[in-house]
C-alpha cells in the first residue's frame, strides 16, 4: 500500500559506478567501509558536499540501523552522476543491482505535475477549469479545479484510510481496483475533507480524479501521454507506465510482514502484488538511472515556460492545513528548504527523492525490508541523513 509520510502532513569517475563488497541481507559487511575501494573525482561547489566516500559511508550505516535487505541509491550534480551504489539482495542469494527495476510510487506524481503543466503550455488544459463537465454528479466537481487537484487542495477524503478498502486491500493483495471504485471509497458518503480551495491534506483520491480527468479532457491516455510528452523525448528506457502487476527484468524484489497476524507471524514476497489501487500516481516503474536523469528536468522546469515552473514549486499551500513556509506541499511534491522532496512507499518498496534546486543535486534512494525491518520509510530516512551532510545549511525539514 502506498503511504504518505509527511511530518507536517499526516568517487566515481561521471557514470562509472562504484564497486561496493557486497552484503549480506541485513547489510552487514565483510569489508569496513572505509576500506573499500573507490575511484574518481569529488564535484566541489559552494554550499554543499558530494564526497562519495562519505556519501556510501552514511547510506550503508543507515541502511543497517534499519535493517534493510536492499538498497539502490545515486546521487548526481546537474546531469553528471557522481555515485550509484546497491546494497544487500534482492532476493536469498541474488545481489541487487543498481539497473534492477522498482515500483516509484509517489515519484510519479512529479510526472503528472510536470504532464499537466505541458498540457497547460500546450492549451489542452487550463488550471482553473473545473472538472464537473467530465465528471457529472461528482461531489462538488462543480467546484473542484485541475489546479486544487494537483495541488491536494481539492478536499476528497483520501480512500487509503477508509477502513474497508483497506481490510480488502490487505486481505486480496492481488485483487484489482477501479478508479471508479477508489473514488466511490472516498465520496460515498457525501463528505469532503474540506470545503474545495480552503485547506490543503494530502490524499490520493485528489490523485486518482486528476488522472481520470487529465485523459478525459484530452481523449488520451495517461501512457500515451507520459510516453509522447515524458518518457520517450527524455530518453527514459526504462521508465514505463505498466498494464498489470509485472515489472521489466532485472527486478528488485520487495517483501513485507504487514500481512501477520499476532500468532502467526509472516514475511513474504510482495514484489506482484497488485498495484492498481494506488491507480495512476501509484503505478509507474523505473530505475535509479531514470529518476537520477528525471531530478534536473524537472528541477529546473525544463519542460515548462517560467511561469508554470514558478507555479509548480510556488509556496500557495504554505499557510494551508499543516505546511509550513519551510516545508509545504505544491504540485505534487513537498518544497522544504530548497529541496523538491517526494517519498512513498507501495508494495513493500519505499523511495525516496530529492533534488536541491540551489545546488542542482539530486539523490534518489529504493529501499527493501527485510524481516526484522524497524520501519516503513527506510528510503526517506536515509535521504534526511545524507541531505544533513549534503547541504548541512538546508535539511529536510519534516
């Protein structure tokens, strides 16, 4: 299941990898860190530190307080990488790769931010359409925009905490959801988080409804759309919106224990599990590649006019709901201290990523649990720790 975790909301050479000893499960290794082999430059600006010695130091201790099974993290200036590293397995005797293929969760989100702007610049959409004429009988779609949608201003009641859909979700992992039926869980008792524009809560149902309404308004599917505007221009190989719950080999596997009961403890593969019910937010798969390419793009509004970047990262939401000026959710992603921050979890993965928009530094993490795992946001755990030693003077600030 994808989960929000908002506090204030609910050396190598340029594209060389390192080697890294490898590990066991729970990230312990043969070699001492500091006595593994690197080689390369270290990028030196101004106001922030990319040494990869360090940076593979702090992952790997982070990783192990955690008890991950597996890690893929990068870290890249501008275009140019400076450091991609795996930890652990993905499965019993099979090491994850930095090339093996993982669900992004929320990442995505940035794309439909980015997709919806495009739509924007290219007049197929206007933000401040409201969405009643694609969605007849809708709650409160007569009010609703394309701008509050993205902006989770909308006020849906977000389905992932309504407790039948997530009895069903928990106990039918496999099972596939509709839109139609995601947005029922939220709507079906005619109550709204908020009234439309005057607050701001995260929710996934704002998500799914500006999916349906992005394809009813243009006539295209969201796939066709990442594909023509996103994946395909960007030189995104291995970035796709999938048609079921498979995912392009090599595969990190993902597993979890939130299924046990309390005399019958578990832990299984969750790796296939059905990703439909985080619907089109939830479903796209990459690598750490791909979305190591993706953090300039969009972190410098390369896709967009001025004007609809500077509406994308602007701090509208900073006095809404719980934001704050220093850590506020905009279109699509959360703005704290300069970094665009997103960080889901789906499916027994966690990712996370970040990119600095002062400093153009983007680190993108996957994460894997293992069976003694000590949390669920592994990935943006570690992201808070190596962003203190990136950028010591702008921490995450949630």
């Amino acid at each position: 299941m994808i989960v929000k975790f908002f506090a204030f909301v609910s050396l190598c050479c340029v594209g060389e990898q390192v080697a890294m000893a490898q590990i066991t499960p729970t990230l312990s290794t043969n070699v001492p860190p500091s006595e593994q082999p690197y080689s390369g430059t270290i990028v030196a600006r101004p106001g922030f530190n990319s040494d990869p010695r360090i940076l593979r130091d702090i992952v790997t201790a982070e990783a192990a307080k955690r008890n991950c099974k597996a890690i893929e993290f990068g870290v890249w200036v501008d275009d140019s990488k400076i450091l991609t590293m795996a930890l652990g397995d993905s499965m019993t005797d099979v090491p994850a790769l930095t090339t093996m293929h993982y669900r992004i969760g929320g990442i995505a989100e940035t794309f439909m931010s980015t997709l919806l702007l495009i739509l924007v610049k290219q007049h197929s959409i206007d933000l401040n359409w409201t969405i009643g004429r694609w969605f007849p009988g809708l709650l409160a779609a007569d009010q609703v925009t394309f701008r509050m949608l993205v902006a989770n201003t909308a006020g849906y009641i977000d389905y992932v905490v309504v407790p039948d859909f997530v009895a069903l979700q928990e106990s039918q992992p496999f099972r596939a959801f509709t839109d139609d039926e995601l947005i029922n869980y939220s709507v079906r008792d005619d109550k709204m988080n908020f009234p439309p524009g005057t607050s701001q809560a995260y929710s996934h149902t704002d998500n799914v409804i500006l999916g349906q309404a992005i394809e009813r308004a243009t006539g295209r599917s969201i796939k066709q759309l990442y594909n023509e505007n996103l994946f395909v221009p960007l030189g995104m190989e291995n970035t796709y919106f999938p048609v079921n719950q498979n995912i392009k080999n090599p595969v990190l596997h993902a597993f979890t224990s939130e299924r046990s009961m309390k005399n019958c403890p578990f832990y299984e593969d969750c790796t296939y599990w059905n990703p439909s019910w985080g619907s089109t937010p939830g479903l796209p798969i990459s690598d750490l590649d791909d979305v190591g390419k993706w953090g300039p793009i969009l972190g410098t509004g390369r896709l967009l006019t001025p004007e609809l970047f500077r509406e994308q990262i602007a701090p509208t939401s900073a006095h809404l709901g719980k934001n704050r000026p220093d850590a506020y959710f905009a279109f699509g992603f959360i703005v704290t201290n300069g970094w665009i921050v997103q960080n889901p979890a789906i499916n027994g993965y966690s990712a996370a990523f970040g990119y600095s928009m002062p400093d153009g530094v983007t680190i993108t993490l996957a994460a894997t649990k293992s069976e003694t795992s000590t949390t669920d946001f592994a990935a943006f755990e570690i992201l808070r720790e190596v962003v203190k030693y990136v950028t010591p003077d702008s921490p995450i600030a949630f």
